[in-house]
C-alpha cells in the first residue's frame, strides 16, 4: 500500500482553495484522455469549503460530460438542512453549469425504507459502471471515479462508514447505516469497495482534533477500527491537510 501524497495548507480556507484547483485540473484531464469525468463529493464542513472555492473559481469545462456523486448522505427529506447535497447547493453547486441529470442526488427520505433507497442509488450507479471501464479487472458496478473526495472524522470515519459499526459488514456499494454515531442516525453510504473504484482518492481534513487519526491511517489497514486507513484510489491516495491536522505527520 503506497504511502499517500501529503499537500499542507496553512487554514480550512486555503486548503479548501487548493483541492478546488486541484479538482478542476483532475476534471480537465479526465475530460481530455476519457472524454468523461466521474468525481464524488463529499458532506461535511470540508465539503461545503470545497464547494464554494471550486464554485468561485467558475472553470471552464465540457460541463456536460462531468458527473458529480455523493460518498454518502443523510436520510432525511429533501428540503432538510442536514442534507449533504443541499448543504453543496447552498455552498455553490447551483452555480456550476453541470446539467441537472447528471448531479446525481442520493435519495431522500420520502417514506421510501432507506434499503430500498440505497438500491435505488446503486441502480443508479450501475447504468454508469460500462460507460467508464478502462481495463480495471474485477471492478464492482460503479463508474470508475476519477476523484473521491472524502472529510473525516476524528475517530476516522469517511463518508458514513464508522469504526465497528456493523454497516461495514454489508455487501454491495450502497448501504443503509442506522444509529450512525454522527447525527442524523440514518444513512446512505458507498462501500469500500464502491469508493476505492477511483483513480484518486483524496482526503480533505483540517483541524487539530483529527490529527492522530489521520496519522494512523497510513500504518495499518484497519477498516473496522479506522475506516480512513481503507480508502485507496488506483492511481494514487492524497491527503490535503490544514496544519492542525498534519501535526503528527512528517511532511
Ligand atoms: C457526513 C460526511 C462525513 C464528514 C466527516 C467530516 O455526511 O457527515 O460525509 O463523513 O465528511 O464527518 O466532517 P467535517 O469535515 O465537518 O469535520
């Protein structure tokens, strides 16, 4: 397991600045040699602060060919503010001129059972997963992401996958997460095996409170103890710290 890449930037702010550049020159290339790009948001406050730095940059791409996901979401009604994707709206993504069909929403709850609506999403992901092979063998029915965007936790949890928490044991590349540590309690998340379906895996972590778990992560694969140790894309792993988070890091 290659060591990942270490970016440090000195607050939230400028870090956030930096993975936008960053995504933007990831998007470029995907368009340029695929045609296509793939990129999963993440929730979170790092989240939102990449959303509203990449939203303010107004690139310029083929919008039409880029399609944006989500690693997870809160299972509440759509108009609820604990959403991910309303929290990336009101950061900037209405901004971006990606077409509606393809900002693809995780579902909300509607009355829908929440099972049902992580079916739903993996159905989704799969109408993608041809269109965006490149020879990867053996991989699960999901677009081969170009960049997966992930916070954390400060007990090491990305996206909605937490330490011995039994939604880790479930099959598939969407599950549904109940009693989730971090509130709200239910859950969509993509598995490991949905979010290491990635050229790159980037991490985006700041603060001072994070940084013993984000300095553990490289030891040791420990996914039932530290999901942020078994996220790794194929081409390469990038955490993009503020300073406080990369105390205990080497960089
Ligand atoms: C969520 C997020 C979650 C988040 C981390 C870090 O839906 O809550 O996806 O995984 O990224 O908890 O959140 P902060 O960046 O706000 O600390």
């Amino acid at each position: 397991m290659p060591d990942p890449n270490i970016v440090v930037e000195k607050d939230a702010e400028t870090l956030a600045a930096t993975v936008a550049e960053r995504l933007d020159e990831a998007i470029d290339e995907a368009l340029r040699t695929r045609k296509e790009a793939h990129v999963v948001l993440t929730g979170g406050s790092m989240g939102e602060a990449v959303m509203k730095a990449w939203a303010a940059r107004r690139s310029e791409h083929d919008w039409f060919n880029v399609n944006l996901w989500w690693g997870d979401e809160r299972y509440v009604a759509a108009d609820d503010d604990d959403r991910n994707d309303k929290q990336a709206a009101d950061a900037g993504l209405t901004k971006l001129p990606v077409p509606s069909e393809n900002i693809h929403r995780m579902p909300a709850d509607d009355g829908t059972d929440v099972e049902d609506a992580a079916a739903e999403y993996a159905a989704r992901l799969a109408e993608y997963a041809q269109s965006n092979t490149d020879g990867l063998s053996e991989t699960p029915p999901v677009p081969t992401f170009d960049v997966v965007m992930l916070g954390m936790g400060a007990d090491g949890h990305v996206a909605s996958l937490f330490p011995q928490h039994p939604a880790q044991n479930s099959r598939g590349v969407v599950v549904a997460v109940e009693d989730s540590p971090k509130p709200p309690p239910t859950r969509l998340t993509l598995t490991f095996d949905a979010l290491q379906n990635s050229r790159e895996v980037w991490l985006v972590v700041a603060g001072e409170e994070k940084a013993e778990a984000i300095a553990a992560a490289p030891r040791k694969r420990d996914p039932w103890n530290l999901p942020v140790s078994n996220v790794h894309g194929v081409m390469g792993t990038t955490y993009f710290l503020d300073t406080a988070a990369a105390a205990q890091i080497d960089h």
